[in-house]
C-alpha cells in the first residue's frame, strides 16, 4: 500500500491544527525547543572532542556559540539596564530569578561574559588582574544540580563543559562545594552566578530563597549583586498554552555588601535582598504587588 498519500494526510493535520490550536503552536515549539537542546548537545559534543580532547571549562565558548542562535528563531529580546554594575573588577555572587526552560537562551550570564558562556546553575567567572589579556584568563566554571547530568547529551556536553555537579539531596556535600567555591572565589578573583530560588518558577512572584548563596556571600567577604528578569507572562504561559515572541526586561541592583557579616545575619541578608528583588520584578514586569507579602511556600514550581 502507497505510504505517501497518508503521510502526506498526516502532515496537512499537522499543520491545520498548528494554525487552530493554541496547545498545538505551544507543545510544538516546546518540542523543537527541546529537539535543538538535544541536537545541538550531540553536534557540540563531537566538536569538543574534537577541538579540546576532553572535559574543559574552555568548550563553554563553543557551546555557547550554538545556543545563541536560539533566541533569535523565537524572537525574544532582553533589553538590560544596569550592565556596568557587573562590569567591575571585583569578585561577588550575583543572584537572579529563574523562570523557566527558556532562560539559557540569554541567561545573565552573557552579560558578565558577553556571548562567552550560556548559563545552568551558577557561574564561576575570572576576573582579569592587571596586565592579563582576555586570552590568558582561565575560563569559566559553572554549579549545576546533579539531575542535569543524567539527561542524555545535554549532560554530557555539560560536562564536557566543566560544570561541577552537586546532590541537592545531600546537603552536606552541597556545602563542601560552596564551602570550596568560596575559597576559591577570593584566591581567583571569582564572580557565581546563583539561582536561589533553588528551581523554575513562573507563577507570578518569587518563590522563597535558598540559603546557600548567602552563606556564600559571607564566608567570602564579598558582595552580592541581584539580578532580576521581568515576567514571562507575557509571551510564555505553560497554563495558558502561550508562547510568542516577546522581549524580557533585565534589571541589574545596586551591590549589597557583606564585609563585617556572619552566619548569623544571613536570614536577614536573604529577606533584604529578595524583598529587593521582589519590588523590582514586579515593577520591571508591571505586575501588581499584592500588599507587599513575600512569596509563601505555597507558591507552584513551574514546568
């Protein structure tokens, strides 16, 4: 029996319903999206084999090169206010909502490294010291949940790509890394990029904060800048099914310092900074604050 006439059928259905149905646009550009995750995973994974032999932070620059491109097929914009606060030459954690899947189209991290490093987790980045050109710096690094590693090629071009990994679920190992990374920080001159909200989020507010980044802040004595993203909403809704073009909004806040701080004072230095963050988003999102209440545990981890 002749195939082409029913999948000829098959794929005028698919693209009727692709112009009637709002779930069908929806789950079909999820579906590329996660179909070039994993494509261009596999290409980048032969071609940093290839060019570096192995696992380094270096293949962060080739990854980053075929990811770029995302954005642009999607037609999203992120319009930043505040860049140069990123800019200086100084170490600190820089915290930043996390929305969804989409957000390593054009994550924060592009705007310490320019097109350098796409971004999963948190970023360890060198801070040039005097006389150092940009090709004698050491690369970046970067902190991702231990899950990320089992998904296929995505997995394994992160870690090709030098990504440190850590079990969530083993909170004491989580904080030897920290404890780790903070030494680190002072000795290179390190800026981490940190999502403390600890998963993706799209409902509207912030979810509450982890700890760790502010433990981070003050076993190192050094800054911390937020970061915040304007809502998705507008153009991406997994509830509503809505996924159009759209442009984020990325405001970069005034350092909160941590010099002279302990232990004891990180629940006040997590409330300060999300309490700033929260203003900000609803303000860069339009949204309407609701009697200035923090984000409650209640709040719905996105899909």
């Amino acid at each position: 029996m002749e195939l082409w006439p029913w999948l000829t059928a098959a794929l005028l259905l698919a693209l009727l319903l692709l112009q009637l149905s709002r779930s069908a646009k929806f789950y079909a550009k999820i579906g590329l999206y996660c179909v070039l995750c994993f494509t261009v995973s596999a290409v980048a994974v032969v071609v940093c084999l290839l060019r570096h032999g192995g696992r380094t932070v270096e293949n962060m620059s080739i990854i980053s090169w075929f990811i770029r491109s995302f954005k642009y097929l999607y037609g999203l914009r992120f319009e930043v206010k505040g860049r140069q606060k990123l800019e200086e030459d100084r170490p600190c954690v820089i915290i930043s909502n996390h929305q969804s899947i989409l957000d390593m189209m054009d994550t924060g991290l592009r705007l310490v490294t320019g097109d350098k490093a796409p971004g999963t987790g948190a970023l360890l980045q060198h801070l040039p010291s005097a006389g150092e050109t940009e090709a004698q710096r050491p690369g970046d690094a970067q902190i991702a949940k231990r899950e990320l590693l089992f998904l296929g090629p995505v997995g394994l071009i992160m870690y090709l790509g030098g990504v440190l990994f850590i079990n969530r679920q083993r909170s004491r190992m989580a904080m030897t890394v920290i404890s780790d990374v903070g030494e680190r920080m002072v000795r290179e001159k390190l800026k981490v990029w940190i999502y403390p909200e600890g998963t993706r989020n799209d409902n509207g507010d912030l979810l509450p904060f982890k700890k760790g980044a502010f433990y981070l802040a003050i076993q190192a004595q050094v800054p911390i800048i937020p970061v915040v993203y304007s809502s998705f909403s507008s153009f991406y809704n997994y509830k509503t099914k809505l996924f159009t073009p759209g442009t984020v909004k990325v405001e970069v806040l005034d350092a909160i310092p941590t010099a002279g701080l302990t232990i004891a004072d990180v629940p006040e230095l997590l409330d300060t900074c999300q309490q700033a963050m929260r203003t900000t988003f609803f303000h860069v999102s339009q949204l309407p604050q609701e009697n200035g209440a923090p984000a409650g545990p209640d709040a719905q981890a996105s899909q």
